[in-house]
C-alpha cells in the first residue's frame, strides 16, 4: 500500500460527527465513526468521536474526531486549509461541492475566475475549517 497524506479535523464542543456526516452528505462515501464509549470511556466523553474516516467516491479520505478540551486544544485560524481541486471535467462537481460546504459559513473568496487562469474559491465552514477550492482553466493539468 502507498503512503498517504490525509486532512485530519478536530471540533470542538462535540461537533465531529454532524461535520463528518455533512462531509458526507455532500461529498458522499462510507464514513466509519468510532466513540470514546467504544474503546471503554464512560460519561459525556463516551458518545463523542474518537474518530471517524470518511472514504469518497472520488478518491478522497478525510478524517477527524471530537476535542475534548482535557485532550486537545482546538484554535481556528488560517494556518491549514483543506483543499480540493480538479479540472475542467470535473468542473461541475466541484462547484456543487463548494456552494454545498460553503452553506452556512463565510465565504471568504467566491468561486470565480481567478488571475492565473483557474477557477478559486475558499471559504469557512460551518464547524470552523478553513477550504480551498480550485478548478483548472482550459488546458490547464487539474
């Protein structure tokens, strides 16, 4: 098997799984969660995520989990950015998958011809995380 580099997401305040199940819901795929009460936690830690893997149909893999405050310390900013990008082919996809991820959130930058050629937007989701989205321009590799 190749090595692979995978975004991993922390939430805050128990928001893991309505974010992985979004992810899903726009992205599609088979999401497997697992939870703190899985593995032996009890009380309010044993129905958050421990974490979850979400398998797209386009080849993608995001994974993620809740934050307890007592385990990690989740602080927003702009520091890394989940990016998808492809071509023109799959142009139309893409541009669902940015008003879909967007809704909610703030746009920070529309999906729009860009000076270099390509189509770019980016954007903050509803749970917090920071996307990048970019389609190639016309003869431009995705």
């Amino acid at each position: 098997m190749a090595s692979r580099l995978n975004p991993y997401l922390n939430f805050p305040d128990g928001k893991a799984r309505e974010a992985m199940e979004h992810y899903r819901s726009v992205l599609g795929g088979e999401l497997d969660v697992m939870t703190f009460g899985d593995m032996g936690a009890d009380g309010p830690l044993a129905e958050q995520v421990m974490h979850a893997q979400l398998e797209t149909p386009a080849g993608f893999t995001l994974m993620g989990a809740d934050a307890p405050p007592e385990m990690v310390q989740v602080t927003f900013g702009d520091s890394v950015s989940v990016s998808i990008s492809g071509g023109q082919e799959d142009g139309e996809e893409i541009r669902g998958w940015f008003a879909a991820l967007s809704e909610g959130g703030e746009v920070r930058q529309p999906l729009e011809p860009a000076p270099w050629g390509d189509e770019f937007g980016m954007f903050l989701d509803r749970f917090g995380i920071a996307w990048l989205v970019n389609i190639a321009g016309a003869g431009q590799p995705g």
